[in-house]
C-alpha cells in the first residue's frame, strides 16, 4: 500500500478476506486480470497479498485463519482520527470488534460495525500525497460502495455514518426500486450509497463494485470460473448497468458498466 493521504470520508482501499486464498487469486485474477503478489509486512502484521490493477495498488486478500468466518470484502474508509472515530462508533451504537492498530509505513485503522450489521474499517494514512478518485471508466477498478441496511435501522445508519464520517444524505426516489440515499461528502462529492437489505432478518453489509468494460460478457466469465449470480444484470436508466455475485468463497460484489 503507498504511503498517501486522503480527505475523510473515501473509501480508498479493498481487502478480500477469504476461506481460500489459492481459490480466490484464481478466480479474481481470471475475471478482472488483477496481479496478487506476496508482500511481508513486518512482524506485526505478516504476511500480505497486494492486488495490482494496471500498475496500481487498489486492495489486498487475507486468508481468514478462525473458525465460524465467512469470506467478504472489507472496504477502508478514511476518518481524520481513527481512535476518536473508534469512539463515536460506539457511542453511536456500532460495535468496534478489532481495536485500532497500526500498520507500520503505512497508516492506522480499526474494524467497525454499523447499527445495522455492516462492517467497514476507518482508516488514516500515515503521510503522503492525496489519492485518485474512484472512477466509473476503468476496468478492474473499484468505483462505488453501496450499504444495504435492514429496513429497522436505516434511520439509525444515516444518522450512524453522518455523526462518525460527517456524511450528508439526499435521498432519491428510483421508480420500482424504491428509495436510494446517496451519502456525500463535506465537499458535496457522492461517497457512497445506502439502500434497503432485500433478504429482512439478515445482517447488513456493505457491497462493493468493480468497473467493466461489459457487464454481461464478465457476468458469464465469472460464473464460468465458479460465481454465483446474485442479481442478474439490472439497467438503471441514463446511468448504466449493474449486476451482484457471490465469488467462489462466498464473498459479494458487484459489477458495474
């Protein structure tokens, strides 16, 4: 990971925490042609594998070692203060199940649950210059992150992520799809999204995209290397096409055109 900063309230990393790291660099490597190379950390954190995207550090996988663990993505969202955001997360509700801890070289980070179930780390960079933005144009890159929330707690992460990140939120109306809460930053740029957890009763969770140059053509590619499709390839007028996975360990994510 380079040592950067970045504004608070971006996502500006990935990690793939996985049941099979063999099968998950296989699979990932395939679909998106992302490079996963081995990294050693140091002592404190160890072993890490880096994905690079055309040149470009944009995430890494971690090979999940306790029982009971499902696979998932986990997405790094930058705070001005990782302890004083650990603090707020609590006092707001939400759960701190990882302390923060630093990452030498690299930066500070925690991981949290929101009131409604889904888990994301708050991070800080240690020094650097800022990073990219996400872009929608890019294949291979992550473009956009989307909360779905049980429909009892929406409230509470709106007000949740407002309190810790210092999000806004400006909800728009998507026809049939019901409700869509865009949360943006202090300098009015979109952040992320917040919708209604379709499966009520489950926990909620955050939904990562990734940019392709085809949704179908890669929605087939990925089932062809062992996904499952969650949500086939749905258009949302004038903006572009979507479609939601589970990959071969069983972690989400979304495609996006």
């Amino acid at each position: 990971m380079t040592q950067v900063t970045a504004p608070s309230g971006r996502f500006v990393w990935y990690d793939l925490m996985t049941t099979d790291l063999e099968k998950s660099i296989h699979f990932y490597s395939r679909l998106f042609g992302w490079h996963v190379k081995k990294t050693d950390m140091g002592p404190e954190v160890g072993p890490y594998h880096m994905i690079e995207s055309d040149g470009q550090d944009i995430g890494g996988m971690v090979e999940l070692k306790e029982e009971g663990l499902n696979s998932h993505w986990l997405g790094y969202l930058t705070v001005d203060d990782v302890d004083q955001a650990a603090d707020a997360i609590v006092q707001q509700a939400g759960s701190v199940p990882h302390p923060p801890q630093d990452i030498p070289n690299v930066g500070r980070f925690c991981i949290a649950g929101d009131p409604g179930g889904a888990y994301f780390a708050p991070f800080k960079f240690t020094q650097g210059q800022e990073t990219p933005e996400a872009s929608e144009t890019i294949p291979g890159h992550f473009c956009w992150n989307e909360l779905h929330a049980p429909k009892a707690a929406l409230a509470k992460c709106k007000d949740f992520y407002r309190r810790v990140i210092g999000w806004g939120g400006q909800d728009e109306d998507m026809g049939p799809m019901g409700t869509y809460t865009l949360f943006k930053r202090s300098n009015g740029k979109e952040a992320a999204g917040l919708t209604t957890l379709r499966e009520e009763g489950e926990p909620g969770y955050w939904l990562s995209y990734v940019a392709v140059a085809n949704v179908d053509a890669s929605v087939e590619q990925a089932k062809e290397h062992g996904a499952e499709l969650s949500q086939d390839a749905t258009e949302i007028p004038n903006m572009g096409t979507f479609a939601v996975l589970e990959d071969p360990v069983g972690a989400s994510f979304a495609l996006w055109k």
